[in-house]
C-alpha cells in the first residue's frame, strides 16, 4: 500500500488522483482511486478516478465496473452525463458500440453536448450515418458554436486519419 491513510478528506484524494493522471502515473492514480472508493464508497467522485485511471492503464472492464457504479450515483446533470460519456468511451475501446450508445441514450434528456458528440461518433462506428446526421442536429441546436467546432474538428481528423482512433478526446 502506497499511502497508507494519508488522506482524509475527497478533496485530497481528488487531487493527488488528478496530479498522478495528468504525470501518466497510472498505477499510483490506481491505488490510490482504490483507497478512495474503500474509505467513500458511496463517492461518485471515487469511483469516477478509479474508473479513469483503470481506463488510462488500460484495465477497461474494471473501467467499466467503475463507471457504472459511477454513473448509478450520479445526482447532478454534469456528473450523469460526465460518468455516461465515459462508459461510451470505454464501449467504444471495446468495440462494443451499440452498448456506448444505449448508454448514452439513456441520459440523452440532459441535453448535453459530449453526449451528443459520442452518440454522433458512435452513430458512424455503428455505420448509421443518418442517425449520426440527427445528432450534429441535436448538437446544433444545444449549442451552435460548439456544433460548428466539433463538426469542424471531426471532418479535419476525417481527412487525415478516417475516424478510428481513441475515444478519450470526449473526456
């Protein structure tokens, strides 16, 4: 055990999380991730770090198991779609994108704009392309500037490199 009851408080916990991802310590952002959610087990926070730094290490059914427990302790707008948005990526590392998107349709309602930026992403990879057209639309309509910028940014990353690639830009 790296830090044997260091921290206290979620803020401290939170932000030596965030400092070890942001230095790609993605082993020490586990173990620590798994320290929070033992001592704040009912921490969407908590459990939303572990699910990232599974992520980050590449552990992506831990991720998921995070994630969803994220998202199921969720309360506020931001975080639902936040934890949704995660799990979509992760589906979407998995190759597993009718399930990122069932996903995301389920907090659809919050209007979100990274919610309407993986559905659209997952639409493609599904090979839908008129339900991805219905949420540039929904994204329009939410948030023009943002629309014009992701659809500008999108068709730019299409030209060089096709529309593979990681998910984690969204989060």
């Amino acid at each position: 055990m790296l830090f044997p009851m260091m921290f206290e408080h979620e803020r401290s916990f939170v932000k030596q999380i965030i400092t070890y991802l942001k230095g790609k310590e993605y082993g020490k952002a586990c173990e620590l991730s798994k320290q929070f959610v033992d001592k704040h087990p009912n921490s969407m926070m908590a459990h939303y770090l572990f699910a990232k730094s599974c992520y980050w290490k590449k552990d992506f059914v831990s991720a998921l198991a995070e994630g969803h427990k994220a998202l199921n302790l969720s309360e506020a707008k931001e975080d639902m779609a936040a934890a949704a948005v995660f799990l979509a990526c992760v589906y979407y590392e998995l190759k597993r994108f009718t399930r990122g998107y069932e996903v995301l349709t389920m907090v659809r309602h919050l209007e979100d704009e990274k919610v309407e930026k993986a559905l659209f992403i997952l639409s493609l990879c599904k090979d839908e392309p008129e339900t991805a057209l219905m949420h540039v639309d929904a994204l329009y309509k939410i948030n023009k500037e943002v629309a014009e910028s992701f659809v500008g940014r999108f068709l730019e990353l299409a030209k060089g490199m096709g529309v593979s690639g990681s998910a984690a830009f969204l989060f």
